[in-house]
C-alpha cells in the first residue's frame, strides 16, 4: 500500500492519568461487571454469556494457537467451538500478578464490549473468567480488514465508499446512542464478516469508555494518524470518534492519508485542521463527497458533525439503498412472538446469542429497516409504523406484542430480542444450536438444566413468574431438572432424531 497507506502503529497513551470506569475491582471478579453490563443491556442478554467455574473455557472451545490480530488489551488467536464446530476468535488474559490498573483495563472492555448488541458491531459471545485467567470469546470476522481492503484497491469508488462509510457510522452512532466512545477508530478496527461479504463490523473496545455527556474526557489515546485535534489537548467528547471516522472516510475516497510524515508534523497538521490535497485524485471525487469529509475533519468538535447528523448528509444519501425486506408476514411472525409461552421466549433469547453468521444475515436487514432513527433499538413508534404498514391491528394487541419482544423491559426492542422472534420462527432449531443454547442455561455443567442454573440466567422471577413454574413448563420427567432430551422435546415438539439427541445428551 505504500507509505500513504502504512497502517499508523503510533499509539497515544497517557501514563500520568489513568482513566478509570468504575471503583477498584473487588475480589468478586467481573461479575460486579456483568451486572452493571445487565443494567444497560438487560439481565437476559448478559447471564447467558458470563461463565464461572466449574464451567471452564476448555468445555466449550478448542485450540488457541493460530494468531487473527493485535488488539490494544493483547493478542486475538482463533478458537473453534466444541459443540459447533463453528470458528471464534479470543482474547485470552492470565489475571495471576495483573496490576489493579490492567485489571480495570480489562473489566472496562469487557463491561462495554458485554453491553454491545447491533449488526454493524462485533458481538463477544462469551466470557470464562477464573482466579487464574480471562478468556474473552467473540465472533469470527473472516473477511479480514478494512484497511486489507483499501490496499487492494488502492481507493474504493464513491458508491462503494458510501457503503462502508454509512455502515460505519451505524455502528458509531448506536454506540454513542447508548454512552459508549470508542476512542480507536480506524481502517485495522472494521472487519468485513466473510470474504465474499460487504458487511463491515466495529471491533477492539480497549480503548473504549463509557462517557457521560456534557463531560470532557482527559486521558489522550487512540492511533495519531486518526487522533481527533481536541485529544491531543486532552479535552474532548465522543466528537472524537467523527473525526476519527472523517480520516477513514478520506483514505476510502482519496487511498492515502490525510495527516502524513513525522510525529511532530502530524500532531502540527491535526492540530491545525490542514490535510493533504493531491490535486490528481482531489479533483477526481465529487463535491458532496468533499464536502462530507470536511465537515468532518473539522478542528472544533462543537461544529464538526455528528453520527446522526452525517447519516443524513447528502452524499450518503447516493448509495445504492437496500430493497424492502419487511413483508407481512414477517410483521405477524413479530407479532405472533407474544403468543409464545414465557419460558420459550427466555429460551429463544439466549439462543439468539449462538446464531451463525448465515443465520443472522437472513434478518438482519429487517431490523435495521424498522429502525428509522438509526439508533440500533426499536422504539414502539418505530415499531407500530412497521406493524400498520403491513397488517391491521388495535393499539393494545400492538402494545402486547411489542412487550414480548421488549424482554429486558427497556422500552426499546434490541438487535438479539429482535433475532429470538425470528428464531421461533424463520431459524432451524438445528441440533448445534440447541446444545449450545442448553449450555448457557447448564451453568454449572452438570448435563442438566436446574431451578439454581434457571436463577443464575434470568433471575429470581421472569416476567412475573417463579423460575420454579417455568422449568416445570419443560421438565418432562417432573424430576425437578430439565435434561437435554426434555429441552429438545420441549423446544421442538418432539421432532428430530431421538438416537442422536440421547448421544448428544451423554455427551454433554
């Protein structure tokens, strides 16, 4: 890619003033952060993924030795799923002598990257967290970076650069939506989900932090090359991501970068808003194009654009727009939802959570069609427009319907609770997604799903109702535990292989 497109390694870190989240770490570990995730994100969205001994890493995944990537918190290596046989990528920490500062690094990451849940953002699958280790578990991105992709092609075209960039600002905006500044946007942290697929996703929340607005932020950090004027004067909001994004949209447009050649010279061009302009390839890309990115790189972040305000400049408004997906049949199979017993629906929604990349894909599209404000929730308006514009229905069914998918009662539908109505019924309960969802409930890898493991995952109560009703909904054998051949029973009717089931069920 040449020395214009050399990845920026240079790394802005303040030592003197380490910025923290949240009071010192307790003996309890991450669960004090699991819970601060479940009261952003809700209870049923983070128990699932959260794992304590004696469930180890090792009962579930196999092999860290290939290499994916650098992150800022370490190395990401390749991992395959027991279960699946499906590819994940890990990060793995010994806790074993780790300063209290590193500790908090590790907690705040994985607090935030716990909380995430949209289609334009890398989804951590799982956490196993002992005395001695932390493994972070995470989707596989096997289509490699952005920044790969921009060296093979030099500089993408307009309807391709639209693309990536209203992708990238999805995921931007639904993190600032929910407090979250990232702090590390650049081309090395969007990964394209396969080879042959366009669809970006925002990774690597080391840096990340979750702010409060009207307050500055002080600690610089980030990548210079894409560092935001106002961090190197170590007071700034979440504009900084914008800036960041303005760089990344610029090298997509132009195929070099905007800020170039010594530290001392970059931090002197970033600080004065002054970026290269090779007249050959300036003159080459259209006016709402230059004009977006300069209304991005703009040095005070008071006037420089934000996520929402640039989804809705003109030039985005260029790219090639996605065809309709939602039908009425899809909008009943919403509505239906709420016709399905309460312990299915928590059965579902942790499920959610172990969809392959194909099985996401199918629906995805959907969900970002029915969010109009882009925030990457559902709001009942958002929802309710969907619903009259495909089937007739009272406000007081749409608003039962509505709640059913609202599982963590946010008053907003989330990427997952959205992906567990289509699961019960656009999504094969095939036999690798029932064992691996029956082991998120068998907490304690006993081969059997019980009242405690029930209370672990959704809490005392679900939905108004005791854990102990809702295992007798599947407890077959009324044993007072649910084994795997009752959950399959009880998830599919009865349908499938019994032999495999009842092999699957000594295997686990």
């Amino acid at each position: 890619m040449g020395q214009a497109h050399a990845k920026s390694a240079v790394h802005i870190i303040d030592k003197k003033k380490n910025e923290t989240q949240r009071e010192d770490p307790t003996s309890d570990g991450l669960s004090l952060v699991t819970s601060r995730a479940a009261e952003r994100s809700g209870r049923l969205n983070i128990t699932g993924r959260y794992h304590r001994p004696p469930k180890k890493f090792e009962d579930d995944y196999s092999s860290l030795d290939k290499v994916l990537g650098t992150g800022y918190n370490g190395e990401v290596k390749l991992a395959t799923c027991i279960h699946s046989g499906e590819k994940f990528a890990v990060k793995a920490f010994k806790l074993r002598g780790v300063s209290k500062d590193k500790r908090k690094e590790l907690e705040s990451e994985a607090e935030i990257f716990l909380a995430m849940d949209h289609p334009h953002v890398a989804s951590l699958v799982d956490v196993y967290e002992s005395d001695e280790q932390l493994f972070l578990v995470m989707e596989c991105m096997e289509g490699g970076e952005l920044f790969d992709r921009v060296v093979e092609r030099k500089r993408f075209s307009e309807k391709d650069a639209a693309k990536a960039v209203y992708q990238m600002l999805l995921a931007v905006n639904y993190i600032h939506s929910h407090d979250v500044v990232h702090r590390d946007i650049k081309l090395e942290n969007f990964l394209y989900e396969t080879k042959d697929s366009d669809h970006l996703k925002l990774i690597d929340f080391g840096f990340s932090k979750i702010w409060q607005p009207n307050t500055t932020m002080a600690v610089s950090c980030g990548t210079l090359a894409y560092v935001a004027p106002e961090v190197l004067e170590k007071s700034y909001t979440s504009q900084c991501d914008l800036w960041s994004l303005g760089v990344v949209s610029f090298v997509l447009l132009f195929g070099y970068m905007p800020f170039s050649g010594a530290e001392a010279k970059q931090i002197r061009d970033i600080k004065d808003g002054h970026f290269s302009k090779k007249q050959a390839v300036w003159n080459k890309v259209s006016a709402e194009a230059k004009d977006f990115v300069q209304k991005l790189l703009v040095v005070d972040p008071e006037t420089r654009l934000t996520a929402a305000k640039a989804l809705n400049h003109r030039w985005l408004q260029t790219r090639e727009q996605r065809a309709n997906v939602i039908d009425q049949s899809m909008i009943e199979d919403l509505c239906n939802f709420a016709k399905v017993s309460v312990f299915r629906r928590a059965c579902l929604g942790v499920m959610a959570w172990s969809l392959s990349v194909e099985e996401r894909s199918k629906v995805r599209d959907a969900f970002l069609e029915i969010d109009k404000d882009r925030s990457g929730t559902i709001t009942i308006n958002e929802f309710k427009i969907a619903v009259e514009k495909n089937v007739q229905m009272d406000d007081a069914t749409l608003e039962n319907a509505f709640r059913a998918l609202d599982a963590n009662h946010k008053d907003e539908v989330n990427y997952r609770e959205f992906l567990a109505a289509m699961v019960s019924s656009r999504i094969a309960l095939h036999d690798d997604l029932l064992k691996v969802a029956f082991r998120r409930f068998d907490t304690d890898s006993s081969g059997f799903i019980t009242v405690e493991n029930l209370k672990e995952v959704l809490g005392e109560t679900f939905e108004g109702n005791e854990v102990q009703t809702l295992l007798n909904e599947a407890d077959l054998k009324h044993d007072g535990k649910i084994s795997y051949e009752e959950w399959i029973e009880y998830l599919r009717g009865g349908y499938g292989d019994v032999k495999q089931h009842h092999a699957d069920a000594a295997a686990l």
